[in-house]
C-alpha cells in the first residue's frame, strides 16, 4: 500500500474541507481474452475551489476512475476489487444504490467529451434538464422549465427561452457542450467531474468553454476534477496534477513545479513532444514504444520499457508513489535525481 | 524558384442541399470550398489550418479529385487536371496520394497489412510486377518503421501510431509526389503523435515528398509546415511562411485562432492575452455577406459587410491576408524559446 505516504491523505486520511478522495481504488475488467487491470492503486483528491487535473494518455485509466466515482461503471465486465471513494470522508463503494443516487447531481456531478451521445436525442435539451428539478426537487413542469431556462442562460447560451425547445442536434457542438454544463449544474453539485469536456471542440469554442468553466467554479466554490490529454489546457485552469499511466498515479505535483520540474520520466517525456519553437525543423524528442498492455503489465515499474532512465531496480521492484517535497509525489526509483538534475 | 508542382485555381465546390424526396429541389448550397487558390512547390510542406466546417477537408477531396469541383482549377505540373483523359488521368493518381485522419476506420479490418499496402500495386501493375509485391510491402514496412514480420497481421492487431502507419505505408506504396495528410496525428495521442510527425519529416526528406498537411492544431502544423494557409468559411484568410502566419498574423480570425491555443506553460496564464471570439462559425450554407469574419470580428466596419476583401498584401505587411484592416499584433502563442 502505498497512499500512507502521498500527498492529500496526509497519512490519517482525515478530511479537512476534503470533499472527494479516491483511495487506493483498483478496478479490473474481466474479459473472455482476460483479466485487464485497469485501475491499480489510484489515489487522489480533490477539495472545494479547487481543480485537479488528471493527465494521461488513452488507456491510462483516467476516465474509468471517474466512471466509478459516479458508480456509471459497467459491471461487468468491471470489478472493483479494493480500494475506497469517499465523499465527505463516507465510502461510496459500499453505501446503498439509493444513498448513491442522491449524491449523484447534487453532491458529484460530470460532464462527458462527447455532447451528441451523452444527451439523448428524442427529448429536448429543456426537457432534459427541466427533467432533474422535476424528479429531484419536486418541482411544477411550469416552475422547472423556468430554472432550466435559467440555466440554459448561465451557461450563456443566448435566447436560452427559445433555445429551449431545440433538440441537441439543432445545438452546434458547442451550444451542446454548454447545455451539457447547465444540465450538470442544475442541482448545484459540490464536485464537477469534466471527462475531457473540450477535446471534440474548435479551439476558439475550448476557449469559450474553459472560461465558462473557470467562471462557474469560481461563483460555486466547486471542486473540479478535470480528465484530460492536453497538456496546453491543463497548464491554463489546473491547481495541481496527477499523471497517470497504465492505472497509476506516476506523479502528482502543484500546476507549476510539474511543468517546471517534472519528477517522473513519462511526465517529462510527454512534455517534452511537445512541438517547440525553438526546436523546429528538428526531429521531435519522443517517448519510444506503446503504453503496455493491461492484461500483461510489466513486472517492476510499468514505465521502464519505455524509459530513457530504467535501470534493472525498475524491472523488479514496482515504484510506490513518495512523497518528495512539499505536495509532490513520484512513483519513480530515481525522482530525486530527476528533479535534482539541471 | 522551385517549381510548383501543384498549383490551385479560384477552386469552388458547393453542394446542393435538396429538399422532398421523389422530386428534388435546390433549396441552396453548402459553400465548403468558395474560392481558394494556392501553389504547391516540389519538396515542400504546405499548411492549411481551419476549425471544423471550414472546407480544408473538402479542400483534400478535391485536390485528390475524389470530388469534381464546381469551378475552378487543379494544375498538376502546369495541367489542367479536369482536361485529362481517362488513362492520363489514372496515371495521375499515382502521384498524389492521400493518409487519412482515423486509422481506425481506413484499414479494411478483414484485409492483411501486406494486402492492405499492396492493393494499389493490382491497380497499377507497372510499379511492381506480381512477383515482387511481397518484397515491396516488406520495403514499405520496414521504411514506416514497422516489423516487416507483421506482414500477415491484421489492423486490429496493432495500435493507433501503427495503424498510422501503415496508412502511410499504403499512401506510399505508389512512389507519389504528393501526399495530402488529412489530420494525419489527431487521433493519436501526445507521445505517439511525436513519433509519426518524424516519420513524416524523415519520409520528406528522403523521397522529396511535398506534403499538403490538414490540421486543426496549429503546434502540430507549425513544426511541419513551410508555409501556412489560414482557412475560415471555404476561404484562405491568410497564407505565408510559417514565421509571417505565426509571428506576424494580419488577419484578425488568425490572431484569435493563435491566441486561443492553450500554451503548455503555466507561467504564461497571466501574460497571455487571449481574444475571446463570441458565437460559433455562422452556416457555410448562407456565410456572411462582405466578409465572412465579420460577424464574429471585433474590427468589422460598414465597408466589411458590403466588400470581400481580397487575399492580398497589403501595406505595412509582408504577406497575403483577406482583412480591410490587416495590421500586425503580437501573439504569445507557442513556448517561448
């Protein structure tokens, strides 16, 4: 076990104005080919006002974390074999399906990459957010078409009042993402999960997005876990980061120590393919080979096929993720040597 | 002076949009290309950068004359690609080939690498006689830098970077001079995505490849690109080399497009001013009259609803932009150095 010594659990595991702590979590997928461990050991939290940003790559396990955060798993072929999620220091995995959904919308709530699929297509966008005011707070169709269009116009989509008889594919991808926005704001969640919300977007409308995001959060207070890939989104809204590859936090750091010193070698070899101005028309320095296969993973640190730095210790012995510094862990034999280094 | 190899004319293509269904009638047009004109130089790489809708996939159809335009030209080598005969023609698709944007969904999965790369040796038989296609495929994959021992494997047996390619194997296989990357990395991850961008670079400098490389993202196109055009609702909006597109933009909708791209620097979160755009990109069925920018620009002007402005330099600038106002503007837009 390894989370004693991360940061945020601050080895009691205790909350003060913690909201949300995943801890120690491992999920698997049982599949005809095999067992897939996806989720080994993830660790993490987030408390109010704040947002983490969980980087990785395809297949890293950063949504399925989220998926069973807000208990949207399939299971199966997903088992959750150890570890807890706690919302206000109270373990989700095992409360009741009824004590869950309460918490879903109102205490957790997430919005997904994809707006064309995750609003459902026969019914208004209206509808679907008048739809939780109506089953969640009791309210009159009259009075919860009042406070979606209310919202509708917080998330700046204009003529909401009109807007809200329109379908989702009478929104631009755009307009769906932001009533995808009001809908998971509607019941005025403490924690927002946002899985990617901009990757399907223009970069002109991520800008619109963001910024409506960061804005929100502010009025709310909320914590925001935000999933993604982009290392440019992530260095504009994160506080803190946790890295992650194949299931694990490799590194968790404060926003500006990561970008200036990363402390693990994937960390730093995803910032550093990134296309550069001082560096073009050169060849781009790149992280060799593929992320592993999760129904066989690597004895010893997942990373060390792909690592500039491995050294035989890291084909043996799995790395737990150490605090080093103030806030910032690393899951790699050799962190202190990488951030000592110039 | 390089030669143009490849030389775009006033291209158009729109699209009827119909309306009933036994009797179809012309409601309009989707104007994806309106206009566009460019030149390709042997052994160079030509950006084109846009958000979605803005015709630059259109644009590749096009060029790849998978499409008939509505006006306009294509000039391969000085010709008239429209002029030419059915035999001139196909001879003619050897040499522009085309890598797409999902290498999920354009490999057959239900085909062999060594027959998905060697389909277009049935079609031109004179490249590689039957007998030596196998060895030929087995060149392909060892160039792309895949095991060449995989030649038996199926797509779903290799991951998205490879997948990639062997899409660029099989755009290869003819020996073109041209290749039009559609969105070639997109659907790659960051630390994949570093590796085709220099396996694209290494294929151009060693078969003097040009490329016309479609992307959105413009980090990814600055690092291949020579020259850049910006492309907005079927149009060029600019196009230069890739230090006056970066460096010194003109155009307003190429300033805004440059500023909104996250910089993956946290120190720069304060100093960097963004221009936010308002609203969305109007319908390429009924753009804007004038300009068609001028609805979301902060510059536009009585005179930008009434006159479209021409893809020229103008003054105070070193290079064409389609703005009345063009003015030079500083723009943190990619790591400092």
């Amino acid at each position: 076990m390894s989370e004693q010594s991360a940061p945020g659990t601050g080895g009691t595991g205790r909350p003060s104005g913690r909201l949300l702590e995943v801890d120690d979590l491992r999920v698997e997928f049982r599949t005809r080919d095999g067992v897939a461990k996806v989720i080994n050991g993830v660790t993490y939290h987030v408390d109010a006002g704040e947002t983490l940003a969980v980087l990785g790559e395809s297949g890293s396990g950063k949504s399925v974390t989220a998926q069973t955060v807000m208990g949207i798993l399939d299971m199966p072929p997903g088992f959750v074999t150890g570890g807890q999620v706690r919302f206000h220091g109270k373990d989700m995995l095992t409360m009741s399906a009824e004590e869950r959904r309460r918490i879903r919308g109102e205490g957790i709530a997430m919005i997904f990459q994809d707006s064309l699929s995750a609003l459902n297509p026969v019914f208004t966008v209206g509808f679907q957010i008048a739809e939780q005011f109506r089953v969640r707070r009791g309210m009159s169709r009259a009075d919860a078409k009042k406070r979606a269009i209310e919202m509708l116009d917080q998330v700046k989509i204009p003529n909401a009042k009109g807007r809200f008889s329109n379908y989702p594919h009478q929104f631009s991808g755009g307009m769906r993402q932001r009533a995808m926005i009001a809908m998971s704001l509607a019941l005025d969640p403490e924690v927002l999960i946002a899985d990617e919300p901009t990757t399907a977007l223009d970069v002109t409308v991520q800008a619109q997005i963001m910024d409506l995001l960061g804005e929100l959060q502010r009025e709310r207070r909320m914590g925001m876990i935000l999933i993604t890939h982009d290392l440019g989104v992530v260095a504009d809204v994160a506080d803190r980061i946790a890295v992650m590859y194949a299931g694990r936090i490799v590194e968790e750091a404060d926003v500006f120590d990561l970008y200036a010193k990363p402390a693990h070698p994937y960390t730093l070899g995803l910032l550093d393919s990134i296309p550069r101005l001082d560096e073009k028309g050169q060849e781009l320095r790149t992280i060799k080979g593929l992320p592993p296969n999760l129904m066989n993973i690597p004895p010893g640190c997942p990373f060390n096929p792909r690592c500039p730095m491995a050294q035989p210790v890291c084909r043996e012995k799995v790395p737990p993720l150490l605090q080093i510094g103030a806030g910032r862990a690393s899951a790699c034999h050799f962190a202190e040597e990488l951030v000592n280094r110039d | 002076m390089t030669e143009n190899i490849l030389e775009v004319r006033d291209l158009v293509k729109h699209y009827p949009v119909t309306q009933g269904i036994v009797l179809k009638k012309t409601i309009g047009h989707v104007k994806a290309v309106d206009g566009v004109s460019f030149d390709l130089k042997a052994g160079e790489t030509l950006g084109v950068v846009g958000e979605s809708g803005c015709g630059k996939s259109t644009l590749s159809r096009v060029l790849m004359s998978l499409e008939k335009p509505t006006a306009g030209s294509v000039l391969y080598k000085g010709q008239d690609i429209a002029t030419l005969s059915a035999g001139a023609m196909r001879r003619l698709r050897r040499q522009i080939q085309l890598v797409m944007q999902d290498p999920y969904t354009s490999l057959n999965p239900r085909m062999t690498v060594g027959d998905l790369i060697g389909e277009p040796f049935e079609i031109h038989p004179d490249v590689a006689p039957k007998g030596s296609r196998r060895g030929k495929v087995k060149e392909l994959l060892d160039l792309v830098g895949l095991n060449p021992e995989h030649i038996n494997r199926y797509p779903h047996q290799f991951s998205g970077g490879q997948r990639q390619r062997i899409g660029i194997a099989r755009a290869l296989a003819l020996r073109p001079e041209i290749i039009i990357c559609d969105e070639p990395v997109s659907a790659l991850d960051v630390s994949i995505q570093a590796q085709v961008m220099n396996l694209l670079e290494k294929l151009q400098n060693e078969l003097g490849l040009s490329y016309v490389f479609i992307a959105h993202d413009l980090s990814v196109v600055r690092h291949l690109s020579d020259r850049v055009a910006v492309m907005y609702l079927g149009k060029i909006v600019e196009i230069g080399t890739e230090d006056e597109i970066y460096e010194r933009p003109t155009h307003p909708y190429t300033q805004a497009l440059l500023s909104a791209v996250p910089v993956p620097d946290p120190t720069l979160r304060d100093s960097k001013a963004i221009i936010r755009l308002t609203g969305d990109v109007p319908s390429p069925i009924s753009p804007p009259s004038g300009c068609r920018f001028r609805t979301r620009c902060w510059k536009a002007q009585d005179v930008c609803a009434e006159q479209v402005p021409l893809l020229e330099v103008r003054p105070g600038s070193d290079h064409p932009s389609a703005c009345h106002f063009a003015e030079k503007r500083e723009i943190v837009a990619s790591h400092p150095a």
